[in-house]
C-alpha cells in the first residue's frame, strides 16, 4: 500500500491517465489480496497491475501481446535501473562542479571516526570491567539472517525503483497487428478451401467417435485407463484446439482476400464449431474421471483451462462475424485468462475441490467418505470444513475414528499456523 501511495503521489502522470488510475485501483485490491493469503500468482499479478499503472500514461494500452513485451522488459531493466540513475547523478553533479556524494567520498569522511573509534573502545573494554560486561551483554543479529533480509530488502528496493523510474525504452510502439499476421501467414484462398475441408472432415470423424463413445456407456479398450482417457484428453484435443485457433488467426487476417470469401468463411465456422465440441468432449472425459475418482486441483484447474480455450474459440468466431482486428482479440483473450488468474488468486481451490468430494458423496447416498481421504488429508487446511462436515455424518465407527483423526491432524495443523502472527489472516 505504501508502494501504491508513493507512486500515485510522485507520478503525475497517473493523475490524468483513467487507465493508470484503473490499474493502481486493481493493484491496491490485489494487495488486499496479498495480505488475506500470499502466493506467487497474487504476487506476479500485483506486480503487473503496479507495473501497468507506472506505465500507461507514456503509451496506452493497444495490444496485450506488446504490453506482455513491455513488461518483460520493464522487468529486466529494474535491475539496472538504480545503478543507471547512479551513473547520471554523477555525471550531473560532475558537470556542475558539486562534490561527490558516491560511497568513496561518505567513507573517505567516516573511515577515521569509524576505525579509531572502534580501536578505543576495545581498549577501553579490556581495560575497564564495567565497559567488558556491559559489550559482552550485547547480542548481535545473525549474519546469514542479516544477509538474507539485506538481499530481500534490495530486491523490494530495485522493484519500487523500476516502478517510480522506469525505463523510457520499455513504453515502445507495438509492431503487431493484422498486417504483420499477413507478413508472415497468407495462403491463397484455393489452398484454405481445401485444407479447411481436409481438417473438417477429419475433425467431424474424431467427433463422431467421441459423441459415440461417451453417449454409449461403454466400457474402455482393454489395457487402457480411465486416467489414460482423461489425459489424452486433456492434453491433445486441447492442443489441437489451440492449434485451430492460431490457424484461423495467421490465415484469416482482417481484409485480406480469404477473409473477404463467404465459403472460407463458413468453412472456419464449422471448424470452429467443431472445434468447441472437442473441447466439450475433453470436458466430458475430465469429468466422468472426476465422478470416478474424485476433484483435485489439477483437475479443476485442467477444467478451468478448457473453459479457456473454449472462451478463445467463441472469440475467433465472434471476431469473424463482426470483423474484429487481431489486437481486440488478443485483448479480449487477455481479460479473459486475467479473470481466470485473479479469481484463482482469490478463490481457495483446494477448499473448492475438498468440497465437490463431500458434496458428490452425500449425493450418491452415502454419508462420507469421499474415494480418495488421502488427497483430502494432504490438501491441508483447506479440507478442514469438507473433513468436519464428513466426521458429523459418518456412520461406521471405523470410518468415523479415521475422519476424526484427519480432521484432528488439520485442526492442529490450522491453529500451529494460526499460533504464529505471521500467518494470522482475517478469516
């Protein structure tokens, strides 16, 4: 927060840009954030909203993909910063004929006090027991303590300094756009047609086979698990997806004459479609794994990147139908991993997937437990509720007496934590 105020006071040019205003407003909530539960992602996202409003009212916001390069390089520039703006104090005051204030000339002035100082009292501490007692009664700080914390206190001060002195060389004109999509991709409409035919043939085979297969209840190809299922999934129709959508975008650039041909057009279109029902089925086969063996964080987080690329699909075919620019669609895409990334800064995943397991067991009639107490076990605090609510419903003794002792191992675990200030939060 002191970082936010001191920007906003000595930038001005915050004052007069909404966007730079927008982005600090956004920093200071992901503050809060970082006070309510500290994490890398809430840290980098933090640093990116400081980051924006420091630089906004030199360029303004055209693209996501040039501002990722700005960033990059504001970020690479922090660490030279101070020693570039130390290089040009000195020249100024070289050039002004003013003494020099660098760490030669302080410790040519306190070497003397210093070292004849220190001489004196030594002497006088093994002259006089008094002085002896009273040094051998001061405690000195750690030294590898006091060198980790010095390191930690420079790297936060070459941050700050970036942000209030940045680099006039990361605010540069992006050089992306439709144009330069149609540099480096732009077949004839002739080679699209067909390969757009090739591809939605291919694709409407792969998808009958899926909507087949998940709409039969059959059972799987023997040696092959449903883990196997949900990976290959999971993995490949999403890289095909994000294939797609990069084809449509190299190859149908704003204005050219591909974009201008009606069959290419619905050509793509059902290819995008098609495209969406993939990601669909990825869905599908994540979530029959989920009722089989449980939610965890990687699952719902694998969820959450196909809901991802499903939004980047739609956003293809909406800029083709409204004859969008390529930069809109990257932005758009942006703000949408940008949701997706503060909401899971916010949101306690492994709350969220302890949960769904309580939940999917109480609805399948049985009063706990969920298949997997092991991953409940190791989700740490976070499972503490989901555990409770399980222990109050369970039936057999056994299963009680391992609930209890779960939930006891996390509550013990929650109040060690809570026992140290450090990791105090508001809930």
């Amino acid at each position: 927060m002191a970082w936010i105020t001191a920007l906003f006071l000595t930038r001005l040019g915050i004052w007069k840009d909404g966007s730079a205003r927008l982005a600090l407003l956004s920093g200071a909530g992901l503050a809060v954030v970082l006070v309510d539960d500290p994490s890398f992602l809430g840290w980098v996202l933090f640093w990116t909203a400081v980051s924006l409003a420091a630089l906004l009212p030199r360029q303004r916001f055209d693209d996501a993909l040039a501002w990722a390069r700005r960033l990059g390089w504001h970020a690479i520039s922090a660490a030279i910063a101070p020693l570039k703006d130390a290089a040009r104090l000195s020249i100024v005051r070289q050039r002004r004929g003013l003494p020099s204030s660098g760490f030669r000339a302080i410790g040519a002035v306190v070497a003397l006090p210093l070292v004849g100082g220190a001489t004196f009292l030594g002497l006088f501490a093994s002259a006089n027991p008094l002085i002896g007692r009273a040094f051998s009664q001061i405690v000195l700080p750690d030294p590898w303590a006091t060198t980790w914390r010095a390191l930690f206190g420079l790297c936060v001060l070459i941050t700050i300094w970036a942000s209030l002195r940045p680099s006039p060389y990361t605010t540069g004109t992006s050089r992306f756009g439709d144009r330069s999509i149609g540099t480096v991709f732009e077949p004839g409409v002739e080679t699209l047609t067909l390969s757009l035919l090739t591809f939605n043939t291919i694709f409407a085979v792969e998808n009958v086979l899926d909507i087949v297969f998940l709409s039969s209840g059959a059972g799987l190809p023997s040696g092959l698990t449903m883990a196997d299922y949900a990976h290959r999934g999971a993995c490949s129709l999403i890289v095909t997806a994000l294939l797609a959508g990069v084809f449509v975008l190299l190859a149908l650039r704003r204005g050219s004459a591909a974009a201008a041909s009606p069959l290419v057009r619905r050509l793509v279109t059902v290819w995008l479609v098609q495209n969406l029902l993939l990601v669909a089925s990825s869905a599908l086969r994540t979530l029959d794994y989920v009722d089989a063996y449980g939610m965890t964080v990687l699952r719902l987080s694998a969820l959450a990147r196909m809901g991802l690329v499903a939004t980047g699909l739609a956003l293809i075919g909406w800029r083709l139908l409204v004859d969008r620019s390529a930069a809109w669609l990257i932005n758009a895409n942006a703000l949408a991993a940008v949701t997706v990334l503060v909401t899971a800064s916010v949101v306690d995943l492994g709350a969220v997937a302890a949960a769904w397991n309580v939940r999917t067991a109480f609805e399948m009639g049985k009063a706990g437990p969920p298949r997997d107490l092991c991953y409940m076990g190791l989700l740490g605090p976070s499972s503490l509720v989901s555990l409770a609510k399980l222990e109050q419903h369970a039936r057999e003794p056994q299963l009680r007496d391992r609930l209890t002792y779960l939930r006891w191992e996390r509550q013990t675990e929650t109040a060690d934590a809570q026992a140290d200030w450090r990791l105090w939060t508001p809930l």
